[in-house]
C-alpha cells in the first residue's frame, strides 16, 4: 500500500471524434500530436446510434469534436452518446468542442408559443455530463449564458482577415454587415483591417418565413472600395447574395464574402457561384462535400485555432489569448 500511495496520477489528453467530420479531427489531433482514439459507431435498423471506445478512457481529460453538420439532429444525439459514454466509463473532465452549435439561431423568442432551441441544446451537453464547451463564432454571444460552466468561445476574424489582408489588403476596404444585427462584429473586423469604414445593409425580415430576407438598400458609403461583407453562416445563400448585388448598384469595386460556417443549404452553392462576389472565403468548421466546392470558394482551416484552444484547455493556459489577429 506505501507504494501506491506515493503515485503521482498523470492527466491524460484523448480526443474523440464524431462521424460528421472526422477530417477536421484528425487534422487536430496531427496539430496537437495525438491520436485521435478508436471509436466503434454504428446505426441501428431503425435509427438508433450506438458508440463504443475501443479504449479506457479512466481518468482521462476528454476532448468530444463533432461539427452539427447535415444530418444535424443525428449529429448533436451522436455527440450527446458520446458524452455519456464517456461518463459512464470515468473520465476525469469531458470538453465538448462543437465548431458548429446547432440550433444557435434559434437564441430567443421571435413568436408567441416559440422554443428557444438554444438554451435547450446547452441543457442537453450538461444533462449528458459535459464540463465545458468549446465553440466557434456563435450566432449571438450570449448563448454562452445558457451553459452552465466554462464556454470558451474561439474566435475565426483572425484567420479570415489574415487572408483579407495578404489579398486585398493594399485596395480601399470597407467591411459591411449584412444587417443592423451583426453590426459589432463588422466593427471589429474594420479594427483588425486598419480602420476600415463600415456599412451595413438594411433588410426586412418575415419572422413567418424562415431562411428568407430582402435587402433593401446600402447604409454607408462604398463607392469604389472592396467591400468585405462579413456574416457568421452562410445557409441558402440569399441574404448574403442579395446584399453583394445591393453593394455593386451602389458602386462597390468588388465583393468578397467571408463568413465562418459554410451550412450551404439547398440553393446556395449554385447562388453563391453565380453572384456577383469575387471570392467567398469560409472555414471548414462543417465538411464540404466536393460537389459543394466552386471556384470562388476558398476554405480556409479551423484546426489550427482548436488545436490550439484545446491544448489550452488541458494546460490550463489563457484561452483569450488566442483571440488576438
């Protein structure tokens, strides 16, 4: 027994992937110079997922990836199975790292008698036994309040305004929200592009028809300026393509699109192939299959951010400091 009392317990990293992007994991795990852990996942006849870690897991300080992709639901109830497979068989500290939050739009009440899918989604990773959540570019900041614990919310303006800044970064800019709503962030990007001047696009919105806006006119002056018009998804495509031909009538030079997730619902690939952008610059925080690539897109990598958050997270080191462009 004085033997085993003298052990020093040593922490333990493992990182679990998800079948929904097992790419975006491995390229993690190849950053942070692990392996991502074996894992048996499979459906049922009628639907039912079944996870198994072909592995102990003891002790461990546990890293859960999985992006809310297409299947969504069948996404988030795989993530939610690993998690509790996870505390089931004792693991020290569980850290769910959901590049995409699903359901993040759904972050209040627009309608009587409406859910807020949200909160929801946060209730469901603590319920299933997660410590702390790990996400990237939410909807609206403040669904962090919804978890209770740590959420640590990684930035991507860095990485897409390193981009901006090495192709367009001699032109005159002007960064442009694609609604009053997302007017802060468009104000952070004009700061890490120097200053850049701001617009934004005002458009009107039926509550009643999801995924469906009209843009109607220009606030700001983008006369001859590339214009970056910066939003965080980009779904069907109409909105951001709308507001990229309401900037060129209004006299813009040219239109780059950035954004963080590329859902590409439906229509969008053929919208966005066919605007008037230039280039569409997302991150690959969600797969994107091949025949959902075009020659406008540029896919700009996720992993290095979350390798970095996660090893972070395990070292208990500053998080925030990784928010800096």
């Amino acid at each position: 027994m004085s033997s085993l009392s003298k052990r020093t317990p040593t922490r333990n990293m493992l990182l679990f992937s998800g079948r929904a992007h097992p790419t975006l994991a491995q390229e993690v795990a190849d950053l942070l110079q692990i392996e991502v852990v074996p894992t048996t996942a499979y459906d049922f006849a009628n639907g039912e997922i079944y996870v198994r870690f072909d592995e102990s897991v003891r002790g461990c300080d546990a890293f859960v990836l999985q992006s809310h992709a297409a299947p969504i639901n069948e996404a988030i109830m795989e993530q939610l199975i690993m998690v509790d497979a996870l505390k089931r068989a004792s693991a020290k500290r569980i850290t769910v790292i959901l590049p995409f939050y699903g359901y993040a739009r759904q972050d209040k009440k627009h309608l009587g008698r409406e859910p807020i899918s949200a909160r929801l989604m946060a209730d469901l990773f603590l319920t299933a036994g997660a410590d702390r959540l790990m996400t990237v570019d939410l909807h609206t900041a403040q669904i962090q309040g919804f978890f209770d614990g740590p959420v640590d919310h990684l930035l991507a303006m860095p990485i897409l305004t390193r981009h901006v800044k090495k192709h367009y970064g001699k032109k005159d800019l002007a960064v442009v929200s694609p609604d009053a709503g997302r007017i802060k962030v468009a104000e952070q990007w004009a700061a890490a592009l120097g200053g850049a001047p701001l617009a934004f696009i005002h458009k009107t919105r039926d509550p009643r028809r999801p995924n469906e806006s009209k843009a109607n006119r220009v606030v700001g002056d983008v006369e001859g300026r590339v214009c970056i018009l910066v939003d965080d998804l980009i779904d069907t495509g109409g909105t951001i393509v709308q507001a990229a031909e309401a900037l060129m009538a209004d006299g813009a030079e040219d239109v780059v699109i950035a954004a963080t997730h590329a859902v590409f619902s439906g229509p969008a690939v053929d919208r966005l192939k066919n605007s008037t952008a230039c280039e569409v610059i997302v991150t690959n925080t969600l797969p994107i299959a091949d025949d959902k690539r075009f020659d406008k897109l540029t896919v700009l990598s996720i992993a290095p951010l979350l390798a970095q958050a996660t090893a972070a997270v395990f070292e208990e080191g500053s998080v925030t400091s990784l928010f800096k462009s």
